[in-house]
C-alpha cells in the first residue's frame, strides 16, 4: 500500500480517521476471531441492565400507588417483591458481565499491542536503506513507545467505555421515547445543542492532537540525535545553541499538548452542566404538563403520571451522564488515530522490491567438473539459475566478478552522483577507490549491495545482471567492513558470530585471530564471553573496527568491500591489521575505500573518482608515472578533502 505523505502536523480528514480507526477494529477481530464478539456481547449486556431499573422504577412506583389507595400491603409485597429480586439478579449477572469483558480486554489490549510491534518490527525489517536515511531514527523509535501506548489506551480504555456509554445512550433513549414522546423532544434539544458544543470545542481538540503525537516523534527524534553526537556537542560548545534548539521544539510540543488538553478539559464540565440543567428542564417542564393535564404520546399508551416523570429525571441524568462519556473518549480516539496514522505509515512504506530470482547455493564439485547441489555446508559456492524457457536449473560457480558498465545513479532526481562510471574486477583483484568525500566511492558500494537501484547502465556479478539475483543472496556473498562500527548487545563472540550464525566458537576464534583482534580479546575480563553493551562502548574505536573485521572474516565471502575500514585505527594497530586484511583478502576479489593512500598501494587497480566520475585509472606506479591527480595526491601536492 502506498504511504500517507501528508504532513503530520496537519488535521485528518474524518474519513481518514474513520477509515483508520475501521482497520484497528478490523485487526482486532483478525487477531482475536472469539474473544472479540464475545467481549461486545458481554459489554452490551452490561449496558442493557444497567438501563432497565428505569423500566422496574415505573412499575413499582405505580404499584405502590396503586396499593397505597387500597392499604393491601400484603398484596403489594407479592407484586413488588419478585421486580425487586429480578432487578438484583440482572444486577449481578451485569456485574459478572462487565468483570469478564475487562479481563477480555486486557487479554486483548496486551496481545494486540504484541502483534503490533511484532509486525511493526517485521516490516521495518523489508524496508530499504533509503527509507532510514530519510527518517529520523528517534521519530521512527517514538512508533513502537508513544504511538502504540495511545493504542493501549484506545482498545483498553476508550473504545469499550465508548460501546458501553453508546448503547446506554441507545437504549435509554429507546425507553424514554416509549414512555413519552414530549419529554423525549425535550430532552433531544439538550442533545442538540451538545452536539453542537461537542462538534465546535471537539474539533479543535481533534487538531492539536494530531499535531501533538508529530511533535512528540520530532521532539525524541531530536533528542536520540543529540545523544548519539554528546561528545561532537561538547568538543565544539554547541551546550547553549542546542539549548536554544530543543526549547523552540519542546515549546512547540507544548503548544500542541496545552490547546489540546484545554479544548478537551473544557467539553467535559460544559456538557456535564447542560446535563445538570437539562435535569432541572425536565422536572419544570413534566410538572407543568401534569399540572396541565397534558394528554401523553407515547408507544406505551400509558397517560402522563408523576410513574413516568420520576423515572424520565433518572433517565435524563443517564442519558447526559452517558453522552458526556461519549464525548470524553473521543479525545482519546482522535488521539489514538493519530498515533495509528503514524504507526500505519510505517506498516505501510514499501518494503524493498526484490525480483531476482537466481540463488547462492551450495554444490559439490566431482572431479569431472560436474556440479550438483549439496544438502550441507561445503564451502563450494554456485550461483542456481532457473530458466523459464525451458524449465532447466544451470549452475555457474561463485567466482566473485564484478563489473560495473556505464553506470549512472542519482539518490534524487535531478541530481546525478555518479556518471558513466565503468569497473571491471577480476576474480581475486583488490580494487581500490580514491578521491575527495561525495566523490562517489561509497555509493558505488551501496551500488554493488544493492542498497539503492542503478538508473541506467549495467552491474553484473560472474557475468549475471544483480537485478536477477535474490537481494540476501547477493549480500551473503559480499563480505563489508564499514568506516562506523556498529557492536550489538551480547558476547564479542555473538558479535563476530553475528557475520555467520552458523559459525562454531572455533570459527569465530580463527577469524578474530586473522583480523588481529584476538590479542585484545583474550586479555578481556570474560575473553570472548565478555559482555558488549552501548554499541562496545567500554572498547576503543580501534577494538570495535578489529571486531567489525573479525565478523567479516567469519562470513567468508569471495567479495570483500572495506570502506574506510582501517580510518579509525592508529599507525601501529595498522600495521597489525594490515597483515590480517592481506590474509583475508587473499583469493578473494576486494573493493577498498580510503583515505589513507599508504593503504591502497598494493592494488591491482586503483581509481580515481571526482565529483561522480573517474577521472584516473590503473596500478599505483602506472598512475605515478602519469603524474595526474592521484600522483599529485600521494606527494601530498594535493589532499583529500
């Protein structure tokens, strides 16, 4: 389904927000096909009975009329007695009804909000990479906490007391107008001008709601921003400017919050004195048509009697009392709504397009160079290519090469970063990428990855067109080490294992030697069993790389991609990562990013990218002997930006 692009701090149409609030219910009953029916039985049971003692109080009131004149006590116990047992057994079967509907609805509420995040998280998964580098990583985090808690209050709170004081209203109404017609009309003028209240003083609650649930995704988004960059604030004295900043945003979540709440703590006192004074209305106006005789309408065909005037005040104070709840829950629902807008916005982004269809797997090699798909882990990798022509399956060995054919991308339209660009890369070469940043380096990474589609021209790998291979296949097979280390919580053996899940302790171990990291590792409190939190917070940059290495190493792929993998490490812990590097990049076909030219010196092709093209190419002595760019770069003549 396509996104709402419409901006959040803007008011919602009340077809939009009855549509959302339809798909809630809608995934309610999904989720709970039983409990759900059940629950709106036993809230409408509970609702009814609550509305009969109306009923009951005519009858008794006009009995004892009836035995007052008579003095027959005896008699009227007979006749009272049994009303009086039925209503106290309707009593207790309501509140029966009413306990195991709120145990329902927080069996419900609960479950719900867990399939929620559940899906939430699922689809976030399928999302591309485009989608988070337009996105702040706060607002998206304020979906699973702020967002989904007006949810909890919606289904645990607002939406059954609005069934239940909904069907009191209905059915209360319904014995008002079978017992009499006129004060009924009564009473729906009081209605009428409720509405009215509730449309004028509801709406602009309605509004500033749904600005406050964007403001509270923009305010966390803000303030995870800055907690990931405290040290950039603090080296740079930014304290005061970003003081300044967050107050404009928190004023402006302020705003939102106060007119909000003032126009929805407004409505209640108000409509619950037009109930007072509606009471007060009724009782004048039933006297006076009593006093007057007046001929009573109704489906009853009872007269007008102090039996019906009495309980039609009850009614009343029902009625309002009732429609004053009503009312009350709906800030919450419109509250809620927003927040579900949001939440269904990110459900709903488009989950990354993967048409491909040839696969990696793993085959056996017989010595006749026959190849057939294997049902273990060989360590022989080919590429399982169906054709629908003729319905055959070919395999075509895993060599890891790599080309790029006049390749043209732009992240917006309109605005090209890389032009023409052609690379070819042979099985086992190290090619490597040179030039200033936004030069394009990068991005021809993201590129191979499929992060982000080409706009014209061709990338092929072992001579297949990447659109034709499964995105997880492809990425399997390409092994990266990025310039920003990214450790999760757990173990540093969990996070190596995180490159290969399958991996065994051995494994992991004989790749964090190869990255040079197990020397560091093993003089740890716990070893490989020590506990990483805080994105390895407790380890030094250059740790955190030799892990991120060691997580590489691990996956075994026959395409490495090390972007700036060695940018963060001092000149010594270099030199010991180096030699791991050279032993992980040996057989292997390698694409490096640097700065550092020293880095770079040994590959086979080394290009020079500017501003999306490139401009030079070929060994590092064949580009000192040109004495272009690159030469001029490595002399120092010039410098990377």
């Amino acid at each position: 389904m396509p996104r709402n692009t419409k901006g959040w701090g803007e008011p919602r149409k009340p077809g939009e927000a009855i549509k959302s609030l339809g798909r809630i219910i809608k995934m309610l009953r999904e989720f709970y096909p039983g409990l759900f029916p059940l629950t709106i039985v036993c809230i409408l049971f509970s609702s009814a009975t609550s509305s009969v003692p109306a009923i009951f109080m005519q009858k008794v009131i006009r009995d004892i009329q009836t035995f007052a004149e008579s003095s027959d006590w005896a008699a009227a116990k007979v006749v009272i007695y049994p009303k009086v047992y039925v209503l106290i057994t309707l009593y207790v079967l309501s509140i029966m009804s009413i306990t195991l509907s709120q145990q329902l609805i927080a069996i419900m509420t609960q479950g719900f909000l867990n399939k929620m995040r559940c899906r939430l998280f699922d689809g976030m998964q399928n999302l591309p990479i485009r989608y988070f580098d337009t996105h702040k990583h706060g607002d998206i985090m304020s979906h699973y906490t702020n967002d989904i808690d007006t949810l909890r209050q919606l289904l645990s709170q607002a939406l059954p007391s609005l069934v239940q004081a909904g069907s009191v209203v209905v059915f209360v109404f319904c014995i008002m107008l079978y017992y009499s017609l006129w004060l009924t009309i009564v009473v729906i003028g009081g209605v009428m001008l409720m509405s009215v209240i509730s449309k004028k003083i509801g709406g602009g609650s309605a509004k500033f709601f749904v600005r406050q649930q964007a403001a509270i995704g923009k305010t966390e988004g803000y303030v995870q921003e800055m907690m990931n960059g405290q040290k950039v604030v603090q080296v740079f004295c930014h304290e005061t400017q970003n003081q300044i900043d967050f107050d404009e945003i928190n004023n402006e979540l302020y705003e939102d919050t106060y007119h909000a709440h003032a126009y929805a703590n407004a409505l209640t006192p108000i409509i619950m004195n037009i109930g007072n004074v509606l009471y007060v209305i009724i009782a004048t106006v039933g006297g006076i048509l009593l006093v007057a005789g007046t001929k009573n309408v109704s489906f009853s065909g009872l007269p007008l009697a102090v039996d019906i005037v009495v309980p039609f005040l009850n009614m009343t104070k029902q009625f309002t009392g009732n429609l004053n709840q009503v009312t009350q829950q709906l800030n919450a629902i419109v509250m809620a709504v927003a927040g579900a807008e949001r939440i269904f916005s990110l459900m709903d982004a488009e989950p990354e397009a993967d048409d491909g269809y040839v696969t990696m797997v793993n085959v056996n090699v017989a010595e006749d160079g026959t190849v057939t798909e294997a049902n273990r882990i060989t360590h022989h990798w080919a590429w399982k290519h169906p054709h629908t022509a003729d319905g055959s399956i070919t395999y075509s060995p895993l060599r890891g090469e790599v080309s790029l054919d006049s390749v043209d991308f732009a992240y917006e339209e309109g605005k090209p970063v890389l032009h023409d660009v052609t690379v070819f890369a042979k099985p086992g070469q190290k090619i490597a990428f040179v030039g200033a940043t936004g030069a394009g380096k990068t991005t021809i990474t993201n590129l191979i990855n499929r992060f982000y589609d080409i706009a014209d021209g061709k990338i092929r790998y072992d001579g297949i067109n990447i659109n034709k291979i499964k995105k997880n296949d492809l990425r399997r097979s390409l092994g990266i080490v990025l310039q920003e280390t990214n450790l999760f919580t757990g173990t540093v053996m969990d996070n190596i294992r995180y490159g290969r899940l399958e991996a065994s302790d051995e494994d992991c171990i004989a790749a964090a030697k190869l990255a040079g990291a197990d020397d560091f590792i093993t003089r740890m409190p716990d070893g490989y069993e020590t506990v990483l939190s805080g994105n390895g917070a407790n380890l030094s940059q250059g740790q955190r790389q030799l892990i991120a290495i060691a997580r590489a190493a691990v996956a075994d792929p026959p395409v490495m991609i090390l972007d700036e993998a060695t940018s963060s490490i001092d000149t010594r812990t270099e030199a010991i990562v180096q030699r791991g590097m050279d032993a992980l990049m040996k057989g292997r076909t390698v694409f490096v990013i640097a700065h550092r030219l020293s880095t770079v010196k040994n590959s086979d092709v080394i290009m020079v990218l500017d501003h999306g093209r490139i401009i030079e190419r070929g060994s590092h002595n064949e580009l000192i002997e040109k004495k272009g760019t690159y030469y001029q770069l490595y002399t120092g003549a010039f410098e990377l930006d």
